[in-house]
C-alpha cells in the first residue's frame, strides 16, 4: 500500500475571520495525495484553491473543523515542528517572480538551503543543480536579479524552491502566463521530479494540462470538493465538469463535436493523443 | 529622457512610494522586532529616503508629507497633534537627499573627514550631556567612537557609492528621530521630558538608523543596480 | 509572520455605506470641517469644553447612522496605547488649571503622587485623543477613498494660480491610493512565499536582530522592487496616453457644495471659535 503524503479532510477557511468583511473561501474540501504521484487540483477561478495549497506546509492551519496530515505531521496541531515541515514541503505559489530580494540569482536560490548549515561546495552544487533543473546554466549564478526577464525570474524562483530538494512540490498555477515553450519545460520538469521520486500537487485550470500530466484529480468548486479520483474516471464526467463551472479537455470537445456529426468515437477520449488513436480506429475498420 | 517624461516619472515615483509608506505605516509589515523597550523599529520613513536619492529633494519632500499624514490619520499612533507628527517628518526626505547628492561625488579622503567631523561634534555633545546626565554622556560618547571605528573599517571596505546610500539612509532616520522627539518636548506632549525624549532617541533612533541604512543600500544596490559587488557569495 | 498575517486588514478606517446627510455631503466640505474641529480639538483646555466636543462627535456617528460596531471598531487598535499614554499622564503628566483644591494627593507611592487633578487631566488628555481617532474614523466611514482624493484635489486647485501643482499632489495622492492594496496583494504573495522557504520559527525573538534583519529584507526589497516595476508601466502608460497635468481636464464626479455643506461649515467654524475663546 503507498501511503498517502498530504490528507486533507473536511478543511474550512475564511479570510478575516472574526472582522466585519469575513469572506469564506473554503467550506468543506478534501484532497488525497499518494506517495509519488502527480495530482492535480482544478477548479474555476476563486474556488479555493491556492487557499486549500496553502495547508500543505501550514501557511494555514485547521482551526475548528478538519484536519490536514502532511508526511503524517498534523499541522492543526499547535506543537507540530512547521520548520521542519516546510524543508519538506516545497510550496511555489502564484506570481513567484515577485518573492525575489537577493542581487544576485545565487544568492537568491541559496536563501533556503543556506539555513540547513551545509558546506559552501554541497550549497553551490545544490544551488547549480536546481538551477539546471529549469533549464538556468551556471552562468546566471553571478547575474544581476533584478535584471532578468519576467520568465527567467520566475524560474530562479522556482530554483529557489527546488534547491531546498523537496520531498513534495506544490505548483500553485507554475504555467500560468508563460509561452509554449516555457510551458513544455515546466511539463518535462514536472516528469523529471516524478521520475526521481517527488510526489507532486499541481494547481491548474487548464485541463488538457492535467489530463496529460496528472494522475489523480480533485475538482473543487466553491470552496467544496465535488470530485476526486483517477484523471480519466474524473474528468470523463462532463455533467460533473459542466456543473462546477470547468470545460472539457479541448479532445473530448473535439470527439464529441465528431460524435455529433454522426461518427461514433468512444466518450473516454481525453487527450489529443487518445483522440488520434480514436479517428485511426475509426478509419481503420 | 525629455522634460515631461521626466516630470510625470516624478509623479510616478512619489505616488507608488507613497503607497509603500502607508503600507509600511498601516500594517505590521513596517515594525521589526528589536531589543529595545519600544519592542519594534518601524521602517516606514524608508520610502521617504529612498524617493529623496532617486528623485531629488521635491520627491523625498511630497513622500515625507505623505508619511507625516499617514501617521496623523493612523489609529495607532494616539498623539494628533501635527506640529509633532507631521511637520517634523517633512524634512526626512529632503535631508536624505542633500546628504546623497552632497556625498555621491566625494572620495574616500572627504568621507573620512567629514566622519571625524560628526565624531567630534558627537563628542562634543556628549561633553554636555555629561555635565548634567554624566552617565549618559559617556554612553553617548562610547557609541560614536564605537561607529566611528565600525564606520571607518567598513569604508575601507566598501565602494564610496555605497557609503553615500548609507549616510543618507542614517540621516533620514536621525531626522525623524530627533525632530519628532524635539517637537514633542517642546508640545509637552504626555510624559515626553526631555531626558525621556534622549533616553528614547538613543534606544530607539540608533536602531532605527542602523536598520535604514541596510535596507536603503539592499533596495538602491537591488533595483538601480549600484555597488562594486560582482557576483554572488556562492 | 505566524500564518502570512492578512493584509487584507490594513489598519485604516472602512467605509460603511448607509445613506446619511453625512454621506451625502460634499467631500471638500467634509474635510474642511474635519479640519476646523480637529484644530478645535487640540487646541480646547477646559475640562468642560473637550466632554462637549467628545459627545458631539460620538452623536455625529448617529446622524451618520452607524452600527455601534464602527465606533468600536475605530478605537479597539488604539485601545493599548491609550490605556499606557493615560498611566502615564497620571504618573507623570501636568495637571489642568483651574481646579483649584484637587492638587491634593489621594495616592502617595515613593515618587509617585497621584491627585484628583492629575487624574481629571489624564482623562481630558485620553478624552482628546479618542475624539480624534472617532473623528478620522468617522471621515473615513462617510466618504469613499475616490471622492476624498477629487475632494483634496479640488482643495489644492487654488495652489495651481500660486505656480504650486496642487494637481500633481493630488496625483500623487491618488496614485498611492489606488496602488497601496495592489501593492498588498503583492506583499501577501510575497510573505506567503519566503515563509514557505524559512526554516526555523515562524516568529523569532527580538533579540535574533540578524536574522530579523535578514527576513525583513526578503519583504521589503521585493516589494520596492513590484513599486519600481510599476512606476516603469505606469509612466510608459501615462505618455501613451497624452497625460497633461491638470490642464483642461474635467471631473467624472462633479461635487456640489448644498445647503447641508454650508451649514456644517458655519457648525465647525463656529465650534473653533468657541475653542479659541474659552
């Protein structure tokens, strides 16, 4: 049996509580993560869901109802070490590009691991390493931060988080505003960290996104989950998807657009690839 | 760069800087824990000094303004008297200016001189504080003599563009300290005497200045791209 | 920096919106008012005079019809404070003249004499500055942020004939308002991400000054840094867009000085006046 890394149950949440504009972001969400998987959580826009990522490494905590269990640490717990919790958890949140400070790029992607007392070759070859990760070469150790590009400072961002080598990554929205290619090395990223053992919990909205990544899927709608299970259980329930203000992939739209002018294709077609095997199916027999 | 794109950049500057300082005024962002009495220095006359060196002595001024009404409207701070809160704060960003426009072209010879300058009339004053507080005369004396020496070493260290950014930072914030604490003696404002007023000034403005000068030299060095440092500490 | 302590809540007074004669009035005639009675407040030394000034203005948050929610609200973060500055007073501070026996001590401790009168004055001195706080709060609750801000420009127009740019101030002014919660947001973002990358305890001790020092840079250089970024954008968009000052510009919002104004204005003079005499 994989164990599961993060167990959110029933969590709630509302901004400001206690003062005259409380805004309740989330009601009742529940989220499973297993051991080395890519799991993903979608949902339209102001569902909840960069307030529920926010639980994986105790920004929020469980105040009265729920609980959340991250490498079995329970953070509702006021005792819980959240220090020791969070060089576990790698959280890279929205706009990433904003949380830099140092002058330069090393500097900026050793502030995490400089606190684990390491020797200065273990933190550079740490720092280099999660550098190439996403694609910087040693050459940007010594450039100047606040003169890269949006999208090369939001990968030292994301260095940064990668050089503390995580145990579990949270990308709230990493591809969110970049171009193609930008996304398909985020995509290669994220399969390189599963193959080396990282469990992962993505935030997206893009569901062909998902689809080809993910291998579990919770759809939070209104600060509820409403769904949670395999990719292609989840995300072949349109009625669901309709109902929680998300569209289907663009395959399964063009599949059922096909199915519609008469040509029978199968109602699990999710991905570009799967529809592609689908037509030569059809064209086939 | 022509005249208007200069003009509006100035505008610009000041409203965004502004908004820092209310920012850093009305949220716990802008006080850092520190071990004196008060238990936090704020940081909020920061973007003052910092509009003062990017922009000149007009800018530092409008942002200054803009601080001494925040904390006039701000609930947290009880004295509403604006001979105290406001008028004082308005030279903050002025004097930080003149004192980076002053030091930005001077060498490392002047910026000695003008250090044992400020000694000696730091010593001096403490000669007359002594008279009357005798132990606080010699704190006083102890502390300059011991930045002097912390000051000199680290101008021969670092690069005299720097040190410019410092001074400004350390005068800014010495203004706000001593002027406001001044305004306040003289307002007979609650329980602010004049020895009060020192005793605060030294434990509470030292700090203070201690704390601009880093953070003023981490912003100008990150974002204009100043400072002699060539690379990363890796 | 326990949970990413919300911005959301910045310590600035809220608008409440009911539909008040006070709510209705002119925003330059507002803050001119505000103006005459803050001045009236500071400057009242009878006992008798800054009670009346206090009751005026708690009865103002009635005519403003607001819940009694918003009065407590407006005090409970000066609360402390208050209660230190009125110990204070009561120890150290002067006594209000013209009452003639209550000098005498009730209370003597080592240095510390405690009279009637010292403890009339520390309750005038706290009386002061709670009107005070009430009568920012109440500006703060009958007036939105973008009629106060064409309320000042409109103040600072006559500037502009003095060679003063009042308008430029007021752009300022406007600028900052209307880029401090976008700044917020992205001050929350930024707290949020370096917690997330900071070992140890969430909150350190005053004494850790270095490292104090350390995570208060990880959130004021990036957040200087998001003021520059935008100072670029907005300076670009301003000069795509012709801006010109204040020259031949017209106001969306047109505010109108009614009878209600001109009252209020003549209420607030006169209250000074009586200030000043007495």
């Amino acid at each position: 049996m994989t164990a599961d890394v993060i167990r959110f149950e029933h969590l709630a949440w509302t901004f400001g509580s206690g003062t005259l504009d409380a805004q309740l972001a989330l009601q009742d969400a529940s989220l499973c993560v297993r051991q080395g998987e890519v799991s993903a959580l979608i949902g339209p826009s102001g569902a909840g869901k960069s307030t529920l990522v926010a639980f994986a490494n105790g920004l929020h905590r469980p105040r009265r109802t729920g609980q959340a269990l991250v490498l079995g640490c329970d953070t509702g717990d006021p005792a819980a070490d959240l220090g020791a919790l969070r060089a576990r958890v790698g959280l890279v949140l929205q706009y990433p590009q904003l949380q830099l400070f140092e002058r330069f790029v090393g500097d900026d992607v050793a502030y995490g691991p400089r606190q684990l007392g390491l020797s200065r070759p273990e933190l550079r070859s740490r720092v280099l390493n999660a550098m190439s990760l996403v694609g910087l070469g040693e050459e940007y150790v010594d450039r100047r931060t606040f003169s890269l590009s949006g999208g090369e400072m939001r990968r030292v961002a994301l260095a940064g988080v990668l050089a503390m080598q995580p145990e579990v990554l949270v990308l709230d929205e990493a591809t969110a505003g970049l171009d193609p290619a930008g996304r398909q090395k985020i995509h290669e990223l994220i399969r390189t960290l599963r193959a080396n053992g990282t469990t992962i919990l993505m935030v997206s909205n893009d569901l062909d996104q998902v689809a080809e990544l993910a291998d579990s899927v919770t759809i939070l709608s209104q600060g509820r989950t409403v769904a949670s299970g395999p990719v292609r259980t989840v995300l072949a329930d349109r009625e669901m998807l309709l109902a929680a203000g998300l569209a289907p992939t663009h395959a399964a739209a063009v599949a059922e657009e096909i199915s519609a002018h008469g040509v029978s294709l199968p109602g699990d077609v999710l991905t570009a690839s799967d529809l592609e095997e689908a037509l030569w199916q059809k064209l086939r027999r | 760069m022509d005249a208007q794109e200069r003009g509006i950049r100035r505008v610009v500057t000041a409203g965004l800087l502004l908004a820092v300082t209310l920012l850093l005024a009305l949220t716990p962002v802008g006080f850092i824990p520190v071990p004196t009495p008060a238990g936090s220095a704020t940081i909020a006359h920061i973007p003052s000094i910092i509009g003062g060196i990017l922009e000149g002595p007009l800018v530092g001024l409008i942002v200054s303004l803009g601080f001494g009404f925040a904390a006039f409207l701000s609930p947290l701070v009880p004295v509403k008297d604006p001979l105290v809160i406001i008028v004082p704060r308005l030279a903050i960003g002025v004097v930080a200016a003149l004192v980076y426009l002053g030091l930005r072209k001077a060498n490392k010879a002047a910026l000695l001189a003008i250090l044992f300058v400020l000694l000696a009339a730091v010593l001096w004053a403490a000669k007359v504080v002594s008279e009357v507080y005798l132990w606080l005369g010699i704190a006083i004396a102890v502390l300059a003599v011991g930045g002097v020496l912390a000051g000199g070493l680290w101008l021969f260290r670092g690069d005299t563009q720097v040190v410019g950014l410092a001074a400004a930072g350390v005068a800014g914030s010495l203004t706000n300290t001593v002027l406001v604490l001044a305004a306040a003696v003289w307002r007979q404002v609650a329980g602010v005497t004049a020895p009060v007023a020192v005793s605060i000034g030294l434990m509470q403005g030292i700090p203070e200045a201690v704390i601009s000068a880093i953070i003023v030299v981490a912003v100008v060095a990150s974002v204009r791209q100043v400072g002699r440092r060539r690379g990363s500490r890796l | 920096m326990a949970e990413a302590a919300s911005l959301r809540s910045v310590r600035l007074g809220r608008y409440w919106r009911t539909d008040s004669i006070l709510h209705l009035m002119d925003p330059r005639s507002k803050l001119v008012a505000g103006g005459l009675i803050t001045a009236a407040t500071v400057v009242a030394s009878s006992p008798w005079l800054v009670l009346m000034l206090f009751a005026g203005i708690v009865s103002l948050y009635m005519v403003a019809r607001l819940p009694r929610a918003a009065i407590l609200a407006a005090l409970r973060p000066v609360l402390p404070l208050l209660l230190v500055l009125g110990l204070f007073q009561v120890v150290l501070g002067g006594e209000p003249a013209g009452l003639g026996g209550a000098g005498i001590p009730l209370l003597s401790w080592g240095p510390i004499h405690v009279s009637l009168a010292r403890l009339i004055g520390a309750g005038l001195s706290v009386a002061r500055l709670v009107s005070l706080v009430l009568l920012a709060a109440l500006l703060l609750a009958t007036t939105t942020i973008s009629a106060l801000v064409t309320g000042l420009e409109m103040l600072l127009r006559p500037l502009n004939r003095l060679g003063l740019p009042g308008h430029q101030l007021a752009m300022v002014g406007s600028i900052a308002l209307r880029f401090m919660p976008i700044l917020a947001e992205g001050l929350e973002a930024v707290q949020r991400a370096q917690l997330a990358r900071t070992l140890g305890a969430d909150r350190l001790s005053r004494w850790q000054v270095a490292r104090n020092a350390r995570r208060t840079a990880a959130l004021i250089v990036p957040l200087f840094a998001d003021a520059f970024r935008r100072v670029d954008d907005l300076t670009t968009a301003m000069l795509a867009r012709c801006y010109r000052g204040g020259r031949g510009r017209t106001y969306y919002r047109h505010a109108r000085m009614g009878g209600t104004d001109w009252v209020a204005l003549g209420l607030a003079a006169a209250v000074l006046a009586f200030a000043l005499a007495f």
